[in-house]
C-alpha cells in the first residue's frame, strides 16, 4: 500500500493536545500522513497561534494536515467546565467524526487507514469499526492514570468506591490496586480533585464511558517509560510506553520544519530565552502552572511575595487569562514574566535550577528528560497523585503545602526553595534519571522499539 494516513483525535485541552501533535508528527517522521481533527474553537486558537509566530500552516498537500470538527458547545460557552464539555462531546462529536470521516473518503484524495484516538476520545474507536477502520489509544497522563480509570469498576466491586463514584465510609486512606503498584491516597483519586464535587463524577461517568471502548484495541499506547512506573506496567502489562514524547529539534525534514510549536493555544514567548542566557547556571526557579490553573488574587499575592523573598531570579508564566494586579510591594526586578513559554528549550537551558510546577504529566515527563528537580504545586484531577510519584517514589521533587485555608503562603514558597538549595541529592537524582528516561527514545530504546512496533502495524 501507499503512505498510510492516520487520523490523530485529542481531547480538547492543551495538556492532551500538545502530547497528540508531538505523537503525530513521529508517525510522519516515520513515513505516515497524519490528519489531526481539534475542535473547531480549538483549531481556531492553534491556527491563530502559529499566523502570530509567522510560521506557515500547513498546506492540503502536506504530511500533516490541521482540520476541525465542532465540541457541541456554543461559541460564549465556558470551555474549562469538564463536566460541560465532556457531555457537549459525547452528544455531538461521535456522528461529528464519522461525517468526516465519510467527506474526506468521499473525495477520494486519502483514504483513512488508522485512528489514533486519545484515552478521553476512546469512543473513536466504535466510530472506527462502523466504517472498517481499527485504532488505538493515546495516554497523555501518566500509566498510573491510565490504570486507575480502568480499574474503578473493579474499585466499586471492592466497595472502595461506592455507586454514585464517591469514596464509600470505609474505604481506606491509602490502597494498592496491585500489589506491584506503589500506594496510592484514595483523596488523590483524580476525579475528586475537580472542584464540584458534581463536575468530577461527570467527567467520571464520560471517562468511563470511554473506557467501554479500550477493547476494541490492543493498542494502549502511555506517555511513561518502564523505569517511571514498573510496577504499573507490569500489572497491566498492555501499556505500552513510548515515551517520552518530546518535540523533535532537527530541523533537516522540512516538512516538519513548519510543524514545531504546532498545536500551542497561546504564542510562546522566545525572549524569555535570551534572558536565561545571562543569568548564572542553575540559578533561576522556572514557574509554570499549565494551561488550567488559576489563582485568586490573594494566592497570586503570596506567589508574587514568596518569590521576591527567595531572592532569586525566576522565570514566571502567567498565561492572559490569569493575569492578577501585583501587590504593591511586589518588585520583581529579578525576574522575567511572559504569558506562554517555549518549555521544553527552557527547561533545557543550563540557567534553570528547578521546575516550581503544577505536577501536570507533561510538564512532569519534560521536567525529567531534562533532568531537572521540581517544587510540586499541584492544582487539581491527576496533578495530586503526580506530586506523590515525583516527590516519594521517584525522589526527585519537594512537595509545597497549603496552610489551613488552602493557601501556599510567601513563607512556605521561600522555606521549600531554600530547601531544594540546601539539598545535595535531588539534582544527581534527577541527572541520572534523566539519562534512562532518554535512553528510551534512542535507537534501540524501550519506546524507540515500542513506536517501530506500532509505525510497522500501520503500514503493514
């Protein structure tokens, strides 16, 4: 057969949109057209982003080719309610994509052999087999994740988790679904960290939903490698890592040359580069919450003092839609803020001592290929059991607390900075994980082979 053509499916947010792109362009690295379908409001940010950067979108001929269908939502409607969106998607977007699908094989130009569909999307994969296409599914979280979802019916029969999708009175602080699986804290479960208690268990029920559909695949392709969760991959030995998935910085494929920062919402900020390279090495704290948190304007104060306390330099971003007024006595001369940065070029950069970071799973996976220690600031779904991998079984990260009333406070921020400072450990552990995460992706590699593995399926 020709070149096989695959049809990429994210969940609608940056933090699974990024992992997908990154995805997306390895299979054309490896020789496959890739059709990647966003939302239409979320093409719509991703094309505008890159006419902001001047880079050129790609044309109809091209390996990858950007294309939209609709969330079911209006266009005023708030797309950071998960509970909305994931009832706006299950309604809307299955018949969505199979009239897609049916247009792009009615003009004959490329016929779809594959889909790729995220685990939030794994419903995909039935649109898939009413039309003869087979699939697979993308965990942009982490394994742990991956096999705590699917698991909760298992949990519910144990009675750890009752009917309605709560912990029941006498489910235990910390339980192992496996005994090869590091314990976990049963409050971390990342559907109770989703504000409403009512938002988490909708998003539940959909990601459950979408779980009915992870049979149809042998293919469960993670975002992990084998010495960040061996105890999770080998109770469910069907994850097949591949990470992790890091953006390619050849430039020699000029087809892909065009496809660098493709799938950012927001235009990253470069200028934050030239500023790392005057500071010392392994002096500056890199701050960055992700594209969900969002602070009050009293924790955006104590975030602002605590760093001016440390007195250090920091780079901070604060994305558009979270810009707070500083506090007054805020000085911030040491630092530089920026609203969306290129993080995996600043996390590479010898200036950045360690990652104050919200415990997102790709911030995380790029915090270790880059072999630098984290500050865990988590705000919410997977974000808490991250913060429990990175700082107790993989040891490479301190945890930041909140005082009695939620709140990280200025003297906390500087007492845990001071700490990571004063810590001879924590920089050779993460230097040496770093080597064998990467050691992954390298020709011969765990992950490496895992890709040809699935690359050669496709095409055969």
């Amino acid at each position: 057969m020709g070149i096989p053509t695959v049809l990429a499916l994210p969940f609608a947010a940056q933090g699974h949109v990024n992992p997908m792109m990154t995805f997306s362009q390895k299979l054309v690295e490896n020789g496959c057209k890739v059709i990647f379908v966003n939302t239409e409001f979320n093409h719509r940010r991703v094309v505008s982003s890159m006419e902001q950067k001047g880079a050129s979108s790609p044309d109809e001929e091209s390996v990858l080719k950007l294309v939209s269908i609709p969330d079911g939502l209006a266009p005023d409607d708030d797309r950071s309610d998960q509970a909305k969106l994931c009832e706006a998607i299950q309604k809307t977007m299955p018949e969505a994509l199979e009239k897609l699908i049916e247009d792009i094989h009615s003009k004959g130009e490329n016929k779809i052999n594959f889909i790729v569909a995220d685990v939030c999307m794994a419903w995909a994969l039935d649109v898939g087999r009413k039309i003869g296409i087979k699939g697979a599914v993308l965990c942009p979280a982490s394994a742990a994740i991956f096999t705590l979802l699917h698991s909760v019916p298992m949990l519910i029969h144990d009675g750890i988790v009752d009917s309605d999708l709560g912990l029941t009175s006498t489910t235990e602080k910390r339980i192992r679904i496996s005994p090869s699986m590091p314990e976990m804290d049963t409050e971390d479960f990342f559907w109770l960290n989703m504000g409403e208690p009512s938002t988490g268990k909708k998003v539940l029920k959909y990601l459950l939903h979408c779980a009915e559909s992870f049979h149809l695949t042998e293919w469960w392709l993670c975002n992990t490698t084998p010495e960040l969760e061996p105890g999770t991959l080998s109770y469910l030995p069907k994850i097949l890592p591949i990470g992790p998935l890091l953006r390619s910085n050849d430039n020699d494929s000029k087809k892909i040359a065009t496809t660098k920062s493709m799938g950012q919402f927001w235009e990253e900020d470069h200028s934050c580069m030239s500023w790392l390279d005057e500071q010392a090495h392994g002096s500056v704290l890199y701050v960055a919450f992700g594209s969900f948190t969002l602070f009050d304007q009293n924790q955006f104060n104590e975030l602002s003092l605590g760093l001016d306390l440390t007195n250090r330099p920091f780079l901070w971003v604060i994305r558009e839609d979270n810009r707070m007024a500083y506090p007054h006595e805020f000085k911030g001369q040491k630092g530089k803020i920026v609203s969306w940065a290129p993080q995996q070029k600043v996390l590479s950069h010898p200036a950045i001592a360690c990652f104050v970071t919200h415990c997102g799973w790709n911030s995380t996976m790029e915090g270790l290929s880059n072999g630098v220690p984290f500050l865990c600031w988590p705000y919410f779904g997977d974000q808490l059991c991250n913060r429990t991998h990175i700082c107790d079984e993989l040891m490479v990260g301190l945890g930041i607390d909140k005082d009695q009333n939620g709140v990280v406070s200025r003297e906390e921020l500087k007492t845990k900075v001071e700490q990571f400072f004063n810590d001879d450990n924590i920089k050779p552990m993460s230097v040496g994980l770093k080597e064998k995460v990467l050691n992954n992706i390298a020709k011969g590699g765990t992950s490496y082979e895992n890709l040809n593995k699935f690359v050669k399926m496709i095409k055969e």
